[in-house]
C-alpha cells in the first residue's frame, strides 16, 4: 500500500533555489538541442544527457551521449563552440567505434590493448566524421585546440594524438611534433597513424588488430612517460562501449574514401591564422607539390632541431627543460592555439549555429513537437464521485498555489515596522510586517501513462484508471499546470495533449488491448519535460503489472535525474499481490526504478496516492 506521509523520503528534503532552478532549465534545454542534432546526423535516437559529476567532459554508451554538468559553467559563444566539438567527438564514437561484444574488441581486451586502440581509434573516428559532415570541422578543432592548450603536462606526448586530426591546421600538428620527446619514435607513429585513420570497419578488422599491435609494441612499450595523454574526453583510458550499432560496413567504407583525400590543401606558413575556411590540410613535413615519404629516424631527429625555435639540451622530462616549452607549451605555440580558437569564434556560420543554440539553451522556445499520434477514445460521463474527488483535491491545491504566491505577512515580529499599529499600542512582536516573494512550488508539469493492456481490462482497471486520471488532470488544471495523458501497449498515442483540458463532465475512456511495453511512450514524456520551462514536475505511470526491464528502467532513471518525480501505480488487488510473492516477484520487479512506489487495491484508490506524490513533488522541488 502506498505512504502518504513522503517526510521519510531521502528526496523530500532537497531543494533547489532560483538560480540552481534556471541552470537545471537550461541544461534540460540543452539536452534537447544537442539530441535532435544527432538524431538528424546519424539517423538514430540518440539520448543526450547532463548529470553531474564523471570522469571526463563527455562520455557515451552507444545509445547515449552524456555531458558532465560540472563542466559546464556558461553557455556563451565560446563554451558552446566547444560543447559542440565534444558532443560531434561522442557522436563519431556512436557511429563508428566498434563495440564490447564483437570479435575485434574481444581481441583488443584479450592482449591488453585498450590503450593503443582507443589513441587510434579517436583519430579514425574523426577522420570519418569530418569526411562525411565536413561543417563540424570548427567544432572539432576549437575543441582539440583548447584540450592542447589545457593540457600542457601531455604536451611532450601529445602528438600521438594529433598526427591523424587532418582538420587541424598544420602548423598545430608540426608545433606538437616538434615538442614530442621520442623522436626517434616519429616514423612508427606516421606510418601507422596515417594507415589507420582511414580504416573502414568491419572490412579492415584485420589490418586494424596488426596496425594496434604494432603501436602498443613499437610505441607505447617504448614511451618513457608517466602517464599517456588522455584525449579530449580522456579516451585513452576509456573502456569499450557496450550499446547500439556502429554504421554498417558500406558506410564507413564510403566515409573512409572520403578520409584519404583530406591532407592536400595548401599549408599555412609565415605565422598567420590558421586558414580554417578548407576542409583539409596538408600532413606535417608536405608541400603542396608533393607528399613526401615517410621520414628515418635521423631525419626525424635533423627536422626536430630546424623547427624548434629554442632547442632544449639534455633531460626531456617534464619541467626540466630550458623553458616552458618541455613539460609545458612554449608560449608561440599558446599563441598559435589561441588564435586558432578565435579564428572559429569570428566565423559567421559558427556565430548564427550558437546563437540558434542559446536561443533555445538561454531564452527558452517552450515548445514541445509530440510526434506521438492522437488516439481515438470515447467520451463518457464523469460519474458523481470523480467530481466530488476532483474537487476536494482542487480545493487543496488552489490552497497551495496562493500560500505560494507573494503576499504580506501581517503582524509579524520582525519586517518593516508599521506605524500606525504602533501608534495605536501593539505589542512588539506583532508591530512589523513581512513582504514573503513566495515560491514556484505550484509551477507544476506533469504526465501520466496509463497502461492500456489487455491485462487493464480486467475488473474494469481501465475504466477506474480513466476516472483517475480526469480527476488527476481536471484538478491540476485548476492551478494552471498542463497535464499531458499518454495511453501505452505496445506503442504509444496521446490521451489528452499538454494543451487540451479536460473535458467539465466527460472522461476519455482508454480501454484495455494490447501489450505492455512503454519505452516509446517514456521517450516522449522524456521530451516533453525537457521542453517544459516549469519547475516542478512528475511524472505518473499507471499499469497492473511488470514490464521489460532491459531499456525501459533505464529511461525511468534517466527522466528522474532530469529532476522529474517519478512515481509508478501498481494498481493490483490483493489476491494478485500474494500470488506475485508466492512465485518470488518482489518489488523491485514492478517499482521499475521509481522514486515513489504505490500499490494500490483498484483504481479508485489512485487519487489519493496522486494527491500525496503532488504535495510531496512540490515540497521536494519548490517548498520552502
């Protein structure tokens, strides 16, 4: 049975002020942004998420994308420019980097080779990205130029990691070759650097496993460095992806293709800011007449000593040399990086991109497109007591929406003085008056899902949960909270839209008939509270038993740390209840990650679980 008493919640004593509200807003906002971005570039439904906390600036699982919140101080031209560059460096990995269960990745974790493999792997990712959406190249490279240029620690090893980034502008890449502290290290690293980068996957497994072998052995076994370069969402140390599909083989074979071309544009030389209008450059040590061989090791060495402008004698570890330059960024380099940036800051196109962003990031659209279709339901009258119900839990509510509004408190202890009841012989502690600005506790949003399995139809559940449902809505309608009903079996149709009140003495019936499967249904309650601009919101699912656990738990989480109170309905007599025990089913099963979790004798019993999650939900989010 369900508590109304949430006091015990660890949830119930969180709280979030004005300016920690807006940033919530906004990164929600984000989300959206950037999901329907990569929705559209890669075809499949791609998550984004911001939580707070990790390990790296942005991480993804190959069905989602996640940036750290930490990471994220402002949403100006600058710190979007460089959001975009780690969101298109996660979606290659989405698109491109082969996944946990393959035989590839099997034999990379077999023989120890997740470093070697993730170094190449970043630069082949990009290549093909860049090959196929040549637009986003700005991104990428104001994003790899910042991580160089906040990394100086790595940079003496950091042209491992820069050799295959073609889109970056030449002189970058030969500054960082330059400062490498293995020179006679350089022919391994631009022979299989440059093979790998454009590799096509599954075809080039093979080539691949050698060219990996190759750089652990000849590369890595013989680094004399504390710790590798991490890359610019530490990729270096990051373990295999384990969910979704990389692009089928044609595909990467097409980019691929695409790849080997880039790497012949003219070089930019005499100093001057990087020409980041072409798609492409030339390698390091090219002219535009002819693409010269791959260079020995003395070479190497004899083109290290004409390109550094201070040679640095001796020890090559980290702070020992002359200047900042070893174990650091010599300050032309700073300078070269910086100008590189702003370069990509001062481009028009860039510019119109981010202002379209914080548009929607900053200002806020309120838009909401559900691509979920309407349903058809009959109409049926509101039986008396749903009214009398609707009406009491209005009545509170309308209570609790006007303590929330901004008012004066009278005869108060402390506040502004007020003279004429002082005059007139008050008491001290009733001489002040108090201005309360009140609070958004009842700026409310929500969703209910209602299960419209066969399995609803028995006892008439689905009639009772329509009759819940009207009430729930009809009284939060009365507060002005837009209340969205989303009907679910196998697929998904809208009940009532978020815009739609209901109807003053009319139910849409949802009747019982399908499965039960809500992970499309999920999805758009997702989206829908990532265009919601309110602050408290909820979310109510309503079904008479378990569902599949494998993506549909994982979303629940995922709209919960969205700072949505999830609360799932088990409406569920209790004859059925010890027959789920009986057979080991416990809670667990049928709670589905939920915050609040309720079960409930039939349907009726829904408004009052209803009322006690909506007290809860706006003392968690907005009471004070």
């Amino acid at each position: 049975m369900y508590n109304d008493d949430l006091s015990s919640e660890p949830w119930y004593q969180q709280e979030r002020d004005e300016e920690s509200q807006l940033r919530s807003v906004r990164l929600n906002a984000l989300c959206r942004v950037y999901e329907q971005a990569d929705r559209v570039l890669s075809g499949d439904p791609v998550i984004v998420n911001v939580v707070a906390g990790g390990s790296a600036p942005a991480w993804s699982d190959g069905a989602s994308i996640t940036f750290n919140a930490d990471e994220i101080n402002d949403l100006d031209l600058e710190a979007l420019t460089q959001i975009n560059g780690l969101n298109y460096h996660e979606l290659a990995h989405h698109l491109y980097t082969p996944r946990r269960g393959t035989t590839f990745m099997k034999w990379v974790m077999e023989n120890q080779y997740l470093e070697a493999a993730n170094i190449l792997e970043d630069q082949r990712i990009e290549t093909l990205l860049t090959a196929r959406y040549p637009s986003i190249i700005p991104y990428l490279t104001a994003t790899v130029a910042r991580w160089l240029g906040n990394t100086p620690e790595h940079a003496i090893g950091n042209y491992m990691l820069v050799r295959g980034r073609r889109y970056l502008p030449l002189e970058i890449r030969q500054s960082f070759r330059d400062l490498f502290a293995f020179p006679d290290l350089l022919p391994a690293i631009v022979d299989i650097v440059d093979q790998y980068r454009t590799l096509a996957f599954p075809r080039d497994y093979e080539k691949a496993q050698k060219l990996i072998k190759r750089f652990n052995d000849e590369v890595l076994s013989n680094l004399d460095m504390p710790q590798l370069p991490q890359g610019i969402n530490g990729c270096t140390s990051r373990d295999p992806i384990t969910k979704g599909r990389p692009e089928p083989g044609r595909a990467q074979e097409k980019d691929a293709a695409k790849g080997c071309n880039m790497g012949t544009a003219e070089p930019i030389g005499g100093g001057r800011k990087p020409n980041l209008k072409s798609n492409t450059n030339p390698t390091e040590g090219q002219s535009t007449a002819a693409v010269s061989a791959p260079q020995t090791s003395s070479e190497a060495l004899d083109m290290r000593a004409r390109n550094q402008e201070q040679k640095q004698p001796g020890n090559l570890s980290a702070g020992s040399g002359h200047h900042e330059s070893v174990g650091g960024i010599p300050d032309n380099v700073k300078e070269m990086l910086e100008d590189t940036i702003q370069t990509v800051l001062e481009r028009k196109d860039v510019q119109q991109d981010v202002k379209t962003k914080q548009k929607v990031i900053v200002g806020g659209d309120g838009k909401h497109d559900d691509t979920i279709k309407s349903g058809k339901f009959d109409m049926t009258s509101v039986p008396n007591e749903s009214v009398l119900l609707y009406r009491k839990f209005a009545r509170e509510l309308e209570r609790l929406r006007d303590e929330c509004e901004p008012a004066w408190h009278r005869e108060e202890a402390s506040g502004r003085l007020n003279m004429q009841r002082v005059f007139r012989g008050c008491e001290i502690d009733e001489a002040f008056d108090r201005w309360d600005e009140g609070n958004d506790g009842a700026d409310v949003e929500a969703v209910i899902m209602i299960d419209r399995s066969g399995s609803m139809a028995s006892g008439q559940n689905d009639r009772r949960a329509s009759e819940a449902c009207w009430t729930i809505k009809r009284a939060l309608e009365q507060i002005g909270a837009p209340v969205t009903v989303y009907a679910f079996d196998d697929k998904a149709e809208v009940a009532y839209k978020r815009t739609e009140l209901a109807h003053r003495t009319k139910y849409k019936f949802i009747y019982g008939n399908g499965g039960t499967n809500p992970y499309t249904t999920l999805l758009a309650a997702e989206q829908l509270f990532i265009s919601s601009r309110r602050k408290n919101k909820m979310l109510f699912i309503v079904t008479d038993g378990a569902f599949d656990a494998s993506k549909n738990d994982e979303v629940i989480e995922r709209i919960a740390k969205r700072g949505v109170l999830t609360a799932m309905t088990l409406i569920m007599a209790n004859d059925d209840a010890q027959y789920y025990e009986d057979r080991g089913m416990t809670e667990k099963e049928f709670r589905h990650g939920a915050e609040i979790f309720g079960r409930i004798n039939n349907a009726r019993d829904l408004l009052p679980f209803a009322k006690a999650v909506v007290m809860g939900a706006i003392k968690k989010r907005g009471g004070r």
